[in-house]
C-alpha cells in the first residue's frame, strides 16, 4: 500500500503520526526573547496529530544574542527562554504531539538597535543585505526598518559560532524538552550567507571554492549532531530563493556537494525549500533540479526523511507522498490560520484565508483565534 500524508513515520528518532509539517513561522509573539503562555496555547492548537501537524518545527530561535534579528522573536541561551520554551514543549506533549526547535543566526539580516551594545551586525563579508527586519519602537509599535551594515566575522570568531549552534541544541534537547532540532541553512541567514557567493566573498577556508564556503555549515551539523544525537537533527536548506537578497552563481553544484557530504551524517530529515520562499515554485533564471538532489542524497547514503516545502496545495502534496517524491511535505501560511489543518486536508476542506495583517507582533487576535471545525 502507498503512504498518504496520513500515514505514520520514522523521522530518525522521531515516531510522527502523519506526514503533514507545521512549517518554521516567525510571528514575532516573544517579548524579551521569551516564550509565552500564549506560544504554549499556540503551538498546541496546532499539535493534536489527529487534527494537526506530524511534527511541528518551531518559529526560528536565535542561538545567541548576537544570532538575534527581529524584535520580539525567542532565543535558547537563558534561563527565562528555557523555562518559557518548556512550557511550550510540555503543552505540545501533552496532546500528543512532536516538536523540533528550528535554531537560527540570522547573521547580516539584522540591526544594530537588536544587536547586543548596538554592535553592527556579523557576515561571512561586509555586503549589506537589501532587505527589511521588524523593530519595535519605544511606544511598542512594530514595523520593518532597513538591516544596518554588517562587518565580516574575523576567522577566530567563527568557532564560536559553532559552539553556539552546539550549546543551543543541547539546551533545546536536554533543558527545554524538545524531540530534537532543524538547524536554520536557508532563506539567506548566516550559513546560507557562508554558502553562497552572493554574500560571501573571503579569500580564506570559509571562502573561495565550493568545498569552502559548505565548510561552515557542515562544522555546524557535525557538532549539534554531535551534541543531541545525529537522529534528532534536521536540516532546512533553500538552493534558490531570493530570500534576504541571497544568490549563487552556480547553485546545483554546490548543493549536490553539501547534500552529499549531508549524507554521511546520519540526519533525521532534510527540509527543503523549492522554488522562492513563500513565493513561485519555480525561480525566473534560476533552474535546479531537486528530484536529483534527493537523488544525490540517497546515492550518498543518506537515510533520513526528505521533507518539500513551498506552494503545496492539497493534491500536490498527496502526490509528492504517493509517489516517493518525498516522505514528508511542510506547510506554512495555511497553519497559522487553520490549526487542524490535518483533518481539513482529510476532509477535503473547508479551507479558511489568513489575516495577513496579524501575523507579525500583537497577541491573540490572528495567532490562537482562528476556529477550528466544530468551533
């Protein structure tokens, strides 16, 4: 018999009832860096594997103050963070649910004003990203604002950054209870930065060629793996979107190489990313062929499952299981505003449209109201 998005799964050490994914979502919802209450409600309206996600990845988390580039987003490097993320951990647990922390350096896609000592942010290179991020002013009004400048990580700074990714883990994993972690390789942040020529252009071991410029983030893998247990990692990447004013010049290559030596690791899944993030599925001068990098990656030994992300309606998403094409596909958008969209997707609706104007900052309105069926 064929799996459906219905079926259950291993995702390394990580039993999911089904195979729909609640998706990364920032929403800009964590005062102080903190988990709220209201995080705890929300994640498990959306955790009921009967009537909602498999397995739920978390909104991305800095791993550091510095990793830090949007106001109000949550951190895992103190004690308030951790116990506030427990909470939320133990509230999806207790509807049976599953949940990874998704762990983020957001890297030149900041401001000084969220930086600690309002230092400028860090890059692989000093290019400034043509992008926005979201403040908050003095009166707790929110809004997108230009990123500041950044400088380039000097060469002895940059393990610290892997220790950081590494002690993030562990405290997600041993402190805050979560089933595992998605170390955060997309959408133009710090090792998608390091990855692509776009924003890096050292002319050290972190850049140059291909080899070079994965460097980064397979250090990164290897030591949170090495930190919770290689079956408890995931990854999410993203060849080609434009995200965060990334590019590469030549990005198949370059992922066929990272897939490959992602791979050899053991992973519980890879996360990918098709097309522009949030955006068409397929990127106007930007082909890539994602059916051979799954194919890479199994070639290479790589066991875990392979997660497709981005613009996947009901029957595409029933297709990629049915045929192989993935184990798993993630959905975004359509969980914020319907959190049992497991059983919508079972039912075959009805579907209910998002309240765009709420989904960064504010409280419950647009974040833990939006009825389910039967409400």
């Amino acid at each position: 018999m064929k799996p459906s998005l219905f079926s259950p799964l291993h995702v390394g050490a990580i039993d999911v009832a089904n195979r729909v994914v609640m998706a990364p979502l920032t929403r800009n919802r964590a005062p102080g860096a903190i988990p709220t209450a209201l995080m705890a409600t929300y994640y498990a309206q959306r955790a009921d594997p009967e009537r909602g996600a498999g397995l739920i990845v978390s909104e991305a988390t800095a791993i550091s103050p510095q990793g830090q580039g949007y106001a109000d987003v949550p951190g895992l490097y103190g004690t308030e963070q951790l116990d506030g993320w427990k909470k939320v951990t133990q509230a999806v647990h207790a509807v049976g649910g599953r949940m990874v922390c998704q762990l983020w350096h957001v890297g030149r896609v900041s401001h000084h004003l969220l930086q600690p000592d309002n230092a400028d942010p860090v890059a692989p290179s000093a290019i400034r990203a043509n992008t926005k991020t979201y403040l908050i002013d003095g009166e707790g009004k929110g809004g997108f604002a230009q990123t500041s400048e950044p400088r380039a990580l000097h060469r002895h700074e940059i393990p610290g950054i892997v220790h950081d990714f590494a002690a993030a883990a562990r405290n997600a994993v041993k402190s805050a209870g979560f089933d595992g972690v998605e170390i955060h390789g997309a959408n133009g942040y710090l090792l998608d930065q390091f990855l692509k020529t776009g924003a890096n252009q050292r002319t050290d071991d972190y850049g140059g060629s291909i080899e070079n410029r994965a460097r980064l983030m397979l250090e990164v893998t290897r030591a949170v793996a090495d930190a919770v247990g290689h079956d408890r990692v995931g990854i999410r990447l993203s060849p080609v979107t434009p995200a965060n004013d990334i590019v590469d010049a030549d990005p198949q290559p370059l992922f066929d190489y990272l897939i490959r030596q992602l791979a050899t690791m053991g992973l519980a899944y890879v996360h990918v990313i098709e097309g522009a993030t949030g955006g068409p599925r397929e990127v106007e001068g930007r082909p890539f062929d994602y059916a051979a990098l799954k194919a890479a990656y199994r070639q290479a030994g790589g066991h875990g499952a392979w997660i497709v992300n981005n613009g996947y309606d009901p029957q595409l998403a029933e297709d990629a299981i049915a045929s192989g094409r993935a184990d798993l596909v993630a959905f975004g958008k359509a969980f914020i505003c319907m959190p049992d969209l497991t059983e919508r997707l079972r039912r075959g609706g009805p579907y209910q449209g998002l309240d765009k104007a709420t989904m960064y900052g504010g409280g419950a309105h647009g974040y833990t109201d939006y009825p389910a069926l039967g409400d």
